[in-house]
C-alpha cells in the first residue's frame, strides 16, 4: 500500500469514528440552566454554546480549562498574481513572533489561559516553528491546482494528528487559527464554490486591499474556477483546487477534534471555510464546530449560515491568527461559573420561571 492510500484510509477510519454529540446530555445541560436562579435564557447565545460543549464532551461536567489554539502557517502561490498588500515574507515573520509571544493571538492566548501552538504546515521559508510542512507553500492557483489531491488529504490527516495528539495530552477545547499572506484569496475562491456563488459575492478587501486590488483578486479567482473546475459536490477537490495547506489542516482540526470529541471554535472566515468543508466530509463532525466572531469578509455571515452557527462576537473582527476563538473562552469561562455555581430557585425556594408560550 502507498503513502496516498494510507492517507486516504486514515481519513475515512477518522471519519468512521464521528459520532454525533448527545442529545440526552444536552437537554439536561438545558434543564440545569432553567433551574438557576436568573431569568430563563438570561444569558442567551453563551447557555446554548454550554449546553453544546456538553453534548459534544459527553458530560453535564463541563470542563474547558485545558485549552489550546492551533495556528497554522502556511504560504499560498496566488499571493504572485497581486492579491495582497504584502509579500510572502511576512507569515514567516508572523509565525515566528508567535514563539516568541509577541504576536496578536500569543498575547491574548496569555490572557486567556490558552496554550498555542502554531504549526509550519507549508510556509515557503522555514522557521523554528514545528515543522508538519506538506511543502513550501501551494502553487498558483490561477493556472492549475493549489495542490495535488494527496497534498490536500495529507494536510487534513495532518490537522486531524494534531487534534488527536491535544487530546490525548488533556486538551478539552481547541481553536483553529492560521497565518499566510493570501489566505482570503484562497478561502474566498473555495467559499464560492462551497456556496454556489460569484466570486464578486464572497471576496474582500483581506488586510486592506483598494478597490483596484479587490477587483483583481476577484478577477483571479474567478479565472481560477474556470481553469480548476473544482467540483461542487467534492469538498476536497475543492480544497486541493483552490485552497491552501492552512485550511487543509484546520479541516482536519475539526474533524479530528470531533473524533475525540474535543470542541473546536472556529476563528473568523478562513476557519470557518474549513469548519464547512470538513462537515461536508462528514456531516456529524457539525455538533464538534462552535463560532467565535462575525468576521468583516462579505461571505463570513453565509459561512455560518451554511454551517447553522451563530457567532456571539461582534466587533468589527477580521485579524485572523485565531485571535477571535480566544476572545470567547473568557466568555465561556463566565457562563460556566453560572452554571457550576450559581443556586438554584429550589436552593433558594422561589418558584421556577416557566417559559411562556
């Protein structure tokens, strides 16, 4: 057996292995909540993600305190068709600033209480990230494939190790993070296909393009369409196509988090492109996928539309790097101290609320 075949079946036995989350354990996490001595659904979107987390853990003993953001860096050939504002050059810079805690996310991911981890899984320079590189970035994606199809399930069997390795270590909780100058290009040209729209529909400005930028990443991608043919009804052809190692193994994050039953919270868009593209590998690794923020990028909100999310965050976000899914721990964190902690009417001997029809 070769390398592609054992790729291929480590994907499908992940696959296999996807159970969706417990429904029983949620409706009691429900119950729980309507008992607490507080108005019923006071804390709205935050009750709902708890009671998901439980199910998707498989115990009304929620517990989120071992927590980690996996970020993965990754180049993208596109960037030479002048689709960014910057050079290659800067997610090495970027990526290597992670270790040494000066970057956005390490410096939330420090006031969160959330390892990081990032993850070179295609820069195009080598750094002294950990190196799970599939190769050095994708090709340009505007005259053929980003990358061949054994690159794209070797990235997501990739995210999918990373995912199992975390759990093993203890890890209840994860976030899908990624750094690669291009990325909105790559994830906006999958987002059309993935939701059957004109690229004009899902693309924007990334980090600051003008209107003359935008109109040519738009025109690059829809050219790329043209000539790829990715097709519609195969998540990872569309992956290989026209997307990038950064999304490759965040697709397999979600997938191998949903394996162990480990929560994984999307970032913004890009993440959020891989959250539906592994549910589109296997539709119950859905009830593992929570949202973070409502990204700036045109398709973010379909995105989550698609993927039946709502994103509790709204900022005006569109930093990437994972900062957006560390910003909600502190948030879970809150609302779980609610519910371990807080009495309940019984405790108290106030009658119960009862919801009104």
């Amino acid at each position: 057996m070769n390398t592609e075949d054992t790729l291929e079946n480590a994907l499908e036995d992940t696959i296999a292995g996807i159970k969706a989350p417990d429904p029983e354990i949620k409706r009691d996490v429900q119950s729980r909540w309507d008992s607490i001595a507080k108005p019923l659904h006071g804390l709205g979107l935050l009750e709902d993600m708890v009671s998901d987390i439980a199910a998707a853990q498989g115990t009304t003993q929620i517990d989120i305190r071992r927590r980690a953001l996996v970020t993965f860096c990754a180049d993208n050939g596109v960037v030479a068709e002048g689709v960014t504002q910057t050079g290659q050059e800067v997610t090495a810079n970027v990526a290597e600033n992670f270790l040494t805690g000066n970057a956005t996310a390490s410096i939330l991911c420090k006031r969160a209480g959330t390892d990081h981890f990032p993850v070179d899984i295609g820069m195009a320079k080598r750094t002294s990230v950990p190196d799970r590189r599939i190769a050095a970035g994708t090709q340009d994606l505007l005259y053929g494939p980003a990358m061949t199809r054994a690159q794209a399930v070797q990235g997501i069997v990739t995210g999918i190790g990373i995912a199992e390795e975390l759990a093993q270590k203890g890890y209840r909780i994860l976030a899908a993070g990624e750094m690669g100058i291009g990325n909105t290009t790559t994830s906006s040209a999958m987002a059309s296909v993935l939701l059957d729209k004109d690229p004009e529909e899902v693309t924007g400005r990334g980090a600051g393009l003008d209107s003359q930028g935008l109109a040519r990443k738009i025109e690059v991608i829809r050219e790329s369409l043209r000539v790829n043919h990715p097709d519609p009804a195969d998540p990872i052809d569309i992956l290989a196509c026209e997307g990038g190692f950064d999304i490759a193994g965040m697709t397999g994050l979600f997938l191998g988090g949903a394996a162990c039953r480990v929560p994984v919270v999307c970032d913004g868009f890009i993440s959020a492109v891989a959250a539906l593209t592994a549910v589109r590998i296997c539709r119950e690794a859905a009830g593992y996928v929570f949202a973070s923020h409502l990204s700036e990028e045109p398709a973010a909100a379909m995105i989550l539309e698609a993927l039946h999310k709502q994103a509790p965050i709204r900022c005006g976000m569109h930093l990437g790097e994972g900062t957006g899914a560390v910003m909600l721990f502190p948030l879970l964190d809150m609302a779980l101290d609610v519910y371990h902690g807080m009495p309940t009417f019984a405790d108290i001997e106030i009658e119960q609320y009862k919801e009104l029809k």
